[in-house]
C-alpha cells in the first residue's frame, strides 16, 4: 500500500514528531510505501512560545520525509495534495487546529483520489480557544475516518463529524538513551515536560510534603513568573529546582536516575507517554486518575495512583510514597515497556480504518 503521513518530524522536537516518524518505520517494516510529508514551518512563533526544533533527532530520522509544508504558503499546502493523488492511504496527524488551515488545504488539492484518515492526537487542545472546536470540526468533516487515542476523545469526535471513528491506544515512542538506574533514595521527585496549566504543577508544589525535594524540567508555556512566585510564596524554594528549557535526550536518563519517582499531577489528559517513559528509567510513577494515565499505572505495584485536582489528597500520596521501604518496594515494581504489541495492535486498527 501507498501511504503518505504528513505530520511533524526532525528537525521537529517532541512526541508528536517522534510518534510521527516512528509510524513511518513501522508502517515501512510491515512492507508498505510510506513518505513523509512535513513541514519547513509549522507554526507562527507567536503561537508556539517554546523551542520547536532541535539539532540532533531523537529516534532513527525516516529516510523518505520531505519538508516543503510552511504555514505562510497556501499554494504549497494544494500542491502537497495533488502530489499524493497517486497514494491509497494519506494520514493526517493532527495536534493542533492551527494546522487545519494547512490540511484543509491539502485534501482540496488530493480531490478525494486517496483515502484519508485523520489520526487525532488531541481532537481539541487541553486550552480551548473560540476558533479551535469549528476548525477541527471542518476537517473532520472532509477525511473519510477519524483515530483517536482513547474513548473520551473517540466520543468527542463523533460529536463533531459523521465520520467512522476508531480507538487505539497511544504506543510508545521511547528515546534512544540507555538509561541509568540507581537503587538509592535521594528523597527527590521529578516533574517532566512542558510546563502548562492542565498538567497540575502548581497541585504538586502545594503538595510536597516536607523534607521531600522537587526537580521540574522542561520548558514553561506560559514563562516562570508564575511557578517561582509560587515557590516564593509557599516557602519551598530550597527544596525545588527549575529546570527551564528543552530537555535533550542525552539529559533524559541523569534526571531519572536523581528521581525516586516520576510525578503526573495532571488536572485532564488524553493520552500519554509520561508513564512509560519514567517505567523505562526504572522509577514508580505518581499519576492522577485522568485519560490513559492510570491504564499504565498499577496502583501500589509501580507507583500510586490519586483523585485529580485534590491536593490533599496527592500530598497524602506523596507522603505514603515515602513511607519506610515504599520507595525500594515500588521501584522493584517497575517493568520496562514492550513495545511491539502496542504497535501492532495501533498500525492495524490505522490501517483499517
């Protein structure tokens, strides 16, 4: 089968790209014919305040992968689609309804001559915005099917679209770094990836227990200011460390190995790599029942499960954690991820629908 996936890859940073570019090597491996179509410029900087590419690719970069997409260009975006006239299968990830204009684009000039899936990350963002649900709403409208990756986001699709819309959970994505495992309690959690206000860190700085540290690492959505107020105003800035910055994947495993767990404080969530990424490092994972957070998580055997936006309760957690030989009982938990089935059983449910 031809198929064409067009979607953020290298130099591009981030899950969405390496979900990207992994799909292309696993679609290939099944035999298939597979490019893909990426862009030059993805989105105006004003949109995204944050590093959007990176130097050095954080997985196998796909060898078939053109980037002639730019926001700026609408003719480009037609002649992408008249380009892929010739494919069965094009794919359309979507994680932001900023790029709809662009795919809107694209399947004017596809003309309905492939089939076209729209594998939604996020069928609507986290941060809602009065343009985002009638965007997403008009491509969903204009491909023949819809992925999602968990039911609630299946169910909010089809509130949007009369189209066939298929369930498959997120696979894992994992960098390439070997990771550095350490037995020892340091009394340190870790907060991980972009900073934003859905993902709770201001739950877990009101949370932390005492004598317990925090490292927080990735870059800030919307800058500091914010969290070292906060910091400031409740008295624990000798306990946090701010991180600010796009973590590199050769940085990832050093992190890891100073945390005794992996903290997701998470407010709402779709789906996640978080999870596995710390179970790949060898440390529990603290996570709030919310999207496919807690599928990953079993609750008192790799790490601890807790309500959503309830800060006594995650402080409880936090404290329950530390309990005398909770930590080295919970770390020998921890399984690394096997990713083949999860592929597997994602590529097939892609491919028919």
């Amino acid at each position: 089968m031809r198929i064409a996936i067009i979607g953020p890859t290298y130099p591009y940073k981030g899950g969405g790209a390496q979900h990207t570019t992994e799909l292309a090597h696993r679609l290939s491996a099944l035999g298939h014919d597979v490019v893909i179509e990426s862009w030059r410029a993805q989105y105006p900087a004003f949109l995204y305040p944050g590093q959007q590419t990176i130097s050095a690719p954080e997985g196998t970069p796909y060898p078939r992968t053109h980037r002639r997409l730019d926001w700026r260009n609408p003719a480009g975006w037609v002649a992408c689609g008249r380009r892929l006239r010739g494919a069965d299968l094009v794919v359309l990830a979507v994680l932001s309804p900023v790029q709809v204009p662009a795919y809107l684009g694209v399947l004017y000039g596809l003309r309905h001559r492939a089939r076209t899936v729209a594998l939604c990350h996020n069928v609507l963002p986290h941060e809602h915005k009065p343009y985002d649900r009638p965007l997403v709403k008009a491509l969903l409208n204009r491909v023949d099917a819809v992925l999602t990756h968990s039911d609630q986001q299946a169910s909010l699709a089809a509130s949007l679209a009369d189209r066939p819309v298929s369930v498959a959970a997120l696979p894992p994505h994992l960098p390439s770094t070997t990771a550095e495992r350490s037995e020892q309690v340091r009394r340190r959690l870790l907060f991980f990836g972009i900073v934003r206000p859905y993902k709770g860190l201001d739950l877990l700085l009101r949370a932390l227990p005492e004598g317990i540290g925090l490292t927080v690492a990735g870059e800030f959505w919307g800058g500091l200011d914010d969290t070292k107020a906060l910091v400031e105003r409740l008295r624990i800035g000798d306990r946090v460390e701010l991180r600010p910055g796009y973590v590199a994947a050769e940085d990832v495993p050093g992190l890891f190995a100073n945390a005794d767990a992996l903290v997701l404080p998470y407010r709402n969530a779709t789906a996640s790599q978080n999870v596995w990424l710390g179970h790949e490092h060898g440390v529990p994972v603290i996570a709030t029942r919310v999207g496919a957070l807690a599928d990953h998580v079993t609750d008192g055997v790799d790490g601890l499960l807790v309500e959503p936006g309830d800060v006594e309760a995650l402080k409880r957690a936090l404290t329950r954690f530390y309990a005398p030989g909770e930590p080295e009982r919970l770390r020998s938990g921890v399984k690394a991820v096997d990713p083949e089935p999860f592929w597997s059983s994602y590529t097939s449910a892609l491919l028919g629908a």
